[in-house]
C-alpha cells in the first residue's frame, strides 16, 4: 500500500517555543514550510514555563555573557559543549530583545527596562558570586507570553501550521540522508508522507517515561523515538532533571523563582536546610544539588507530613504585594493542587523529574550529527533539531533554570538559519525511497490488527513506575541493573498492545498507543545509559560513586568525562568527547563543583 | 463517581448519546481530569483533548454540569453526581468532547493578534513604564480554551461574524499595549454593527472564564475608545 505524499520546502515537526522560533525564521525567508504539532501551537508545554528566560542584559546591575556562560558550565558539571554553551549565552541578549520588539509582555523595571530575577546557579564574578539577576520573566508565566507572542508573529508571518497532525516515523535513504517524515492527520485519520528537503524536530521533553513529572501528557519523546529508529543516536539520555519543588502528590511546577524572590526550603523540624548543603547560595544552589538535599532530608525522616514524605516551600515572609505582583500563578496552583494559600501556609513539596538533559546529539548550529567515518560529529543531512529534545550540548549533565528558554530560542533560530543555508546549497530534491512508508505501515497495520493485547494504559503505566524506582534522584547499581532487565522486558509488551477503538475520527487511543512507541525507546535510552555510566555527574548520582579523594562528588573525569550515545539497534553504547574550546572565549577547565 | 458522558463518533454513530461510567475516587484524585483518564482506560473510546494538567493550556475545555471550564482545574470535590460532560456548545462536534474550533480561531486571527510596530526597533527594548505594562495584566493571560466565546449567545448566532468575547479581549490587549501604533486600524476592523456590537452585556463569558479575566471589561474599554475618537 502507498500512502499520499505531499511535498514542502522544509518540515517542522514542534510548534512549541522552539519550533515556533525556527518556523519564523523559515516563513519570514518565504520558504514553503508546513508546521506540524499534535496540540494547537499555544497549547504546547512551553506554555507553561514560569520564571524566566535567562540572558546577561545587565538591567538589574553588572552583569556579562562570560558570567553567565562560566555558571552554565558548572551547572552542567563540565558535561555541556563550551561552543554551544558560549553561543547561547552571547546570542541571549540578542534574541530576548528581539522577543521584547515582537510584543512580549516582560515585568519592567521603573526605568522602563525589562525586569530579571535572580534564578538557581546563576552568579557574578565567574561563579564567585554573589547571585545574579538575570531571568527576564513574565511575572510567573514566562512561557505563555513567550509562546504566545511567538505565535502571534507566526501568524504575521503566514506560517502554515498543521494542527493537530502527529508525526510517525522520519523517512530517510540508503545514503542516510533525511526526507521527511510520516504523518497522522488525527481528525480524519489520514496517513501522509510529508516529502521535504529539510527536516527540523522540535518535539519537546518526554517527562511522561516517569511516574510523577512535571510534564504534560503530550510530553512523550515523540522525536527521539523517530531518531531512534532510524538509526540516529541519542545523547546523554541518563540525564534527567528532578526539579525541587514540584508540588507532592500532584507533580505540577512550584517555579524556582519562588526562591529566587525570597522563597526558601524549611524540614521538619522548621529548619532551612540548604545552609547545611550549599552555605554560599542556599536555596539557590543548582537543582540536582538542592534535589539531592531535600531527598536526603526526607531519607533521613526529616521529611514533613503525616507519612514525612516531603519539604515544606515557605514563601508567606514575602508579604501578599510581591507574591500577587510577581508568582499569581503560583498562588493559583498551591490553592487548587496543594489546597494551601501561600500568603499565609507553605507547600509541599517534592523533587519531581523536569527536564531531559539528553536528546537528539546536534551542533550550535542545530544540525543533527551523528559519528561517521570516524568523525564523532558528521552532520546528518537533512536534518535537524532544536530545544528540548535536541542536545547540542547546552546543558550537560544538569540545566540551570531558565537556560532552557534561552535555548529554545537561540538554537530554535540558528537551525531555522542552517535550514535556509541547505536549502540554499542544495536547490534539487532527491527522490523518496520506494519503501518509505513501510516502517509506518507495520506499526499501523500491527496495531489494528492486534488480537488479545495488553492495554495502552497499563503498560504505559508499568513503564513510569518503573522508571520512577530504578532511576531517580539517587541511583543504585543493582536498581539499575533491574531496570534495564525491566525496561527489555516491557519493551515486548509494547509490541503486543492492543486498541480498542478503530475508528478513523480522532482515535486519541491510537494516539496515546504510538506514543507508548516512542515512550520505550526513551526509557531505553536513560536506562541503558545510566547503568553503563560509572560515576556521579550531575543529576547522575550513583549510590556506589560518591566523593572521594580525587573524585569530587564522586565524579570521574579521567574516564567519563565523555558524552553517552545510545543505539536502538542491540542497545548499544558509544561515547564521544566533551568540546571544551569555546568559540572565542577562554576554556573553563574542569573543577570540584561547590555552591 | 458516575459521570455521563456525550458520545458521537460520526466513523460508527448516526446520532450523539450520553454514555454513563462509574469510576472510583482513590486519594491521589483531586481534579475531574484525573476521573477522565479513568474513564479512559476502562473504554479507550472517549475522546478529548488534554495536556499540561495544570489549566495553563486550555485544551480540555468542556461544559461541565452545565457551564463551560476545564477538567483539570475542576475540583472533584465541587461536582455534583451524576457528572454530565458534553462538548463546547456552539461549535461542530467532531467526535465526543472534541469539538472544531475553526471559528473560534478564525475569529482570533481576524483581530490582527500580534503587535504592530513598523518604527525601527531600538538596539535595546523598548521602553514601557510598569503602569503602561500592568494595562495588559487580565489580557495577557488569554489560554485561548473558548470557554468564554462558547457560552456567549451572540457567539453562538453569529460565530462568523461577531468577534467574540475572547478574541475582543485580545484585541483589547494590542490597543492597551504602549508599544502599539495599529490603534486606528484595530479600531476601524472592528466598528462594525456585529464584529464588536453584538455584545450585549450579558456577562455569561466572564462568568466561566478558568483564568478569572473579564472579557467584558475589555469590550467596554473598547467601546469607550471608539466614542472617544469620534469626539
Ligand atoms: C512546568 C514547567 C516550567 C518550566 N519553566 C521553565 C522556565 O521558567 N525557564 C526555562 O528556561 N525553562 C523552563 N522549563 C523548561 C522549558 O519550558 C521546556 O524545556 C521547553 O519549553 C520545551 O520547549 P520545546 O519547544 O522544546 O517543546 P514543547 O514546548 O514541549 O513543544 C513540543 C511541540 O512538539 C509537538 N510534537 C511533539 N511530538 C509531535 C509529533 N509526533 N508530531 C507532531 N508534533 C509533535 C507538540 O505538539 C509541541 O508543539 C519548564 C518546564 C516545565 C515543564
Ligand atoms: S458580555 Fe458580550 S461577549 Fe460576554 S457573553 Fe455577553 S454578549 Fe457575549
Ligand atoms: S478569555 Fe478566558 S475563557 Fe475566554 S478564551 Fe481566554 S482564557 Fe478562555
Ligand atoms: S489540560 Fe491544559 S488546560 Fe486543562
């Protein structure tokens, strides 16, 4: 069976911060783009980043992208690229007035100038301190007026957006070259192939491979499963953020700009216990040092409420004026998830999992690579990837907040620009391959066709409770060692699911069973990558590599001071070096990492 | 908890119908959102529309018990039983709880929703005062869930003609920007017997909108900047 092909300039496959960004760049070059995203633009999760966008613009006091690049390296725990790291640092500035000259409604200070908050791991002085207030923001909706506003210029633009169209698998020929994908228009059901001279991912995070996440359902790694399984590495997936203030139970975000604005972390025994963990920026230390703090309090039954499973927020000593002005979200959200009013009570609050550190491996440029004839980094033609599922390598071993933003939208416009270029260079069109939808035709005819299976819903459920006990915030060899054990076998059960609906009109069942496609091969990927990773990096921390002489916080920089890439095919493992020689700056050599 | 659900599938059914499902409250439970991915799994059938869970993106709009919100900020707690979910009003089912929101966006798209500045940008930002930025604070915040325009009758006779409240409160979001320069343009799209007088006051959109804006007030400021450039 043939699918009906359709054919475009470039495809975009994310309409979220970056993928919007990218995608302005795209239609403002007159290209004939086609945006797709399986949720209206403005219902992507970007929408609901809260505290800011970081960027060195020195409006609160000094401030300088060398600053801001030194913190971004040592939060990544030397993992991150300092090429990538320093071009989003030095283009920060650059893109976040251009945001501002597109309509975006940041705070202001009196002078008029866009107001920034201090944020976690964010420092002057090359990391000497003290904090820094560098997180331009929209009150505690930073990401909606960031999205938003990046729509709304698309809309100048006359981008034109597929809503509602999920992408299946990446189509790409004997030469490796990327032509395209597969899609799903959900409304009718139709299967396409989208025929493009340019492929761009902007898939967004896969927080949904954990039990308790502060990502949304659409949240499922969809383009690291397409890069997967077509034979694209992934990098560094063992990385996974567990951001410290979720809120218990429900998951949902308390923002970090709660402490950033004076909130701060209290035990069961009323004590701020950061001091004890990070004496010079406390509350604002990085989010694995203060996930690792608050998990080890509740370990050590310091833990508050009836089963002592959680910390307590306390925000109320900022008085009702600054938490109106500045966190109304947040005060929406503790009232209707925590049943608390923050101006009087504080939150529970636990370390939920965040953020994907790893990704589809790209350059600064936004160009996908991946090892070839001996060049770790060999631009994959055709393709390429931005934000949070891309890895280029910006964040390392752990984000610092508000860098994701700025990567959005750095990366989001650079490989928008690495798009034009290609295309520039090559004017031609290569051929399909004859067998291009096969791939997308087994998984659809396999599903359909599936008698006696499992459900969606609860393998996908198996999934997340085992990824949530075999690779948390703290990791142990033999959990480790289960999981991947685990994580095989349920990788069989998401070959034999079954759907009971098998209607054409908006089957959001099929849906959620081609996600669950995706969904395996992320949990594959941490969970074989963290097992094979030896040390304690960021937020790895391995239960039987903690500090010792010579290796700080138990980190090995002798032996793993290397990016992880993860195959689909037989679970293999590569590793590839860390680029420490910035573009101009000076290098920042490796050193014990203390807040 | 029993909640009965609006169920068509134009691929099988000839016509919609309620369909009741009885599922348990467990403890970690709190939102009606939380009841529907149950329902969910017991018949993978039900459609709607979800994501962040949080009510910040606005796809699970629905009218619940009889007015317009979203599941996932809809405590549990507050439902009467049994719980009756049925698509947006006003606007073509697709199937189930999902409804086609081409007007809804037609109509945002038609108020020119993104700022006009043709004067060549600064090197730095430009300048707004916090007074000039607290303007857009009840604006801004729009999610775009339609819960507003689908419970207002004018939108439901004219949806393609009358702007509605949410995209009337996001023209109102550009007028009231300082960094704005479109205000005759914007003023003119809109006089117009229906694109903005439809609106008759009857404050059904402020009364469900999840975000707790008032598109109302928005509608009337804009009415006041129309009279008063005519003076
Ligand atoms: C609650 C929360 C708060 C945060 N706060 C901050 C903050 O203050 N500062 C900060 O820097 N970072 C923050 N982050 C992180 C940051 O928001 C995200 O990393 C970032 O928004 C991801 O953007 P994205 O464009 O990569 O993806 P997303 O915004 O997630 O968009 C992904 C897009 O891809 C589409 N898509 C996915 N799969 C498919 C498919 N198969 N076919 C078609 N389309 C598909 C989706 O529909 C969507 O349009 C926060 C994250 C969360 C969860
Ligand atoms: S006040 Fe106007 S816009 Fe709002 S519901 Fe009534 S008629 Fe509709
Ligand atoms: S005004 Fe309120 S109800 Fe209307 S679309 Fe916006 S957020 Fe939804
Ligand atoms: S799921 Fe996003 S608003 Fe309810």
């Amino acid at each position: 069976m043939a699918l009906p092909i359709r054919t475009f300039d470039a495809v975009v496959v994310g309409a979220g911060g970056a993928g919007l960004r990218a995608a302005l760049q795209l239609a403002e070059a007159g290209l004939r783009v086609a945006v797709l995203s399986k949720v209206f633009p403005t219902r992507s999760h970007t929408v609901a980043a809260q505290g800011g966008i970081g960027a060195a613009l020195g409006n609160m006091g000094e401030d300088s992208w060398l600053w801001h690049m030194y913190d971004t390296v040592k939060g990544s725990d030397w993992l991150g690229d300092q090429d990538a790291i320093e071009y989003v640092c030095r283009e920060a500035p650059r893109v976040v007035i251009e945001l501002e000259h597109f309509g975006m409604p940041f705070d202001r200070n009196d002078d008029g100038t866009v107001y920034q908050r201090p944020f976690g791991g964010h420092m002057q002085n090359m990391g000497a301190g003290p904090a820094v207030q560098r997180s331009c923001c929209a009150a505690d909706r930073t990401g909606h007026a960031l999205l938003h506003t990046l729509y709304q210029r698309n809309v100048r633009a006359n981008t034109q957006f597929f809503v509602e169209w999920m992408a299946l698998d990446l189509v790409r020929d004997a030469s490796g070259q990327v032509l395209g994908v597969t899609a799903l228009e959900m409304e009718t059901g139709e299967v396409y192939v989208l025929h493009a001279r340019a492929t761009l991912f902007a898939t967004g995070g896969a927080g949904r491979i954990f039990a308790s996440t502060t990502n949304a359902f659409i949240n499922t790694g969809d383009g690291l499963g397409m890069a997967a399984r077509a034979g694209i590495p992934l990098e560094d997936m063992e990385f996974w953020q567990f951001h410290p203030t979720g809120v218990a139970g429900a998951g949902v975000l308390i923002t970090e700009g709660v402490r950033g604005e004076g909130g701060m972390l209290l035990n069961s025994t009323g004590e701020r216990f950061m001091e004890r963990y990070a004496p010079n920026a406390k509350d604002l230390a990085s989010r694995d040092v203060v996930s690792r703090a608050m998990a080890t309090e509740i370990k050590e039954g310091r833990g508050c409420g009836p089963n002592r499973d959680y910390v307590l927020l306390k925000l109320d000593h900022l008085g009702p004026e600054v938490i109106e002005k500045r966190l109304p979200g947040i005060r929406e959200i503790a009232k209707k998830f925590a049943n608390v009013d923050p101006v009087r009570d504080p939150i529970p609050v636990v370390p939920t999992v965040h953020y994907m550190m790893g990704g589809i491996p790209t350059n600064y440029r936004g160009e996908v690579v991946a090892p070839r004839g001996g060049d770790p980094n060999a631009v994959v033609p055709g393709f390429y990837a931005a934000g949070e599922c891309g890895c280029a390598s910006v964040h390392g071993a752990n984000r610092l907040g508000t860098n994701s933003l700025t990567d959005l939208v750095v990366i989001g416009k650079a490989a928008g620009d690495s798009v034009i270029r290609f295309l520039a260079e090559n004017p031609g069109r290569k051929d399909l391959p004859a067998d291009a939808a096969e791939p997308t035709l087994a998984r659809l005819a396999r599903l359909d066709g599936q008698k006696n299976g499992e459900s969606v819903h609860a393998v996908a459920e198996e999934l997340r409770r085992t990824m949530q006990a075999h690779c948390g915030v703290f990791r142990f060899p033999d959990l480790l060692a289960e999981g991947v054990r685990r994580v095989r076998e349920l990788v069989q059960r998401v070959a034999r699911t079954e759907v009971k609906d098998k209607s054409r009109v908006f089957n959001t069942a099929r849906v959620e069973a081609l996600e669950l496609d995706n969904l395996i091969e992320v949990a594959r990927a941490t969970m074989v990558s963290a097992e094979a990773r030896k040390e304690s990096r960021g937020a790895h921390d391995r239960a039987d590599c903690h500090d010792r002489p010579g290796f700080p916080n138990g980190r090995d920089d002798a032996n793993w001071l290397k990016h992880t890439l993860w195959y689909h095919d037989g679970d293999r493992l590569d590793y590839k070096p860390v680029n420490l020689k910035p573009l101009t700056a000076e290098s920042i050599a490796p050193k014990a990492r203390t807040y | 908890m029993r909640i009965s659900i609006y169920r068509y599938d134009p691929d099988r059914d000839e016509k919609p119908y309620m369909k009741e499902y009885d599922v348990a409250v467990e403890p970690g439970d709190r939102m009606l959102l939380d009841l529907l991915v149950k329902v969910k799994a017991i018949d993978d059938g039900v459609a709607f529309r979800r994501s962040c869970r949080e009510g910040v993106c606005g796809s699970d709009a629905m009218n619940i018990n009889g007015k317009n919100g979203l599941a996932c900020i809809t405590r549990i707690a507050d439902l009467k039983e049994p719980v009756e979910l049925r698509p947006l009003p006003g606007l073509p089912v697709i199937r189930d709880l999902i409804v086609d929101m081409t007007q809804f966006f037609d109509q945002y798209h038609s108020i020119r929703p993104y700022l006009v500045n043709d004067e060549p940008p600064p090197e730095r930002e430009r300048l707004q005062s916090p007074e000039e930025r607290a303007e857009l604070d009840g604006l801004y915040e729009c999610i775009l869930c339609a819960c507003c325009s689908t419970s207002c009758p004018s939108f439901w006779w004219n949806p393609d003609k009358f702007v509605g409240p949410a995209g009337l409160l996001n023209a109102y979001r550009f007028l009231a920007d300082s960094r704005d320069r479109a205000t005759n343009e914007r003023l003119d799209n809109l006089e117009d017997p229906y694109r903005l007088f439809r609106c008759h006051t009857i404050m059904n959109c402020v009364d469900v909108c999840p975000k707790s804006l008032n598109p109302t007030r928005a509608i009337g400021k804009i009415k006041e900047m129309m009279v008063k450039r005519t003076v």
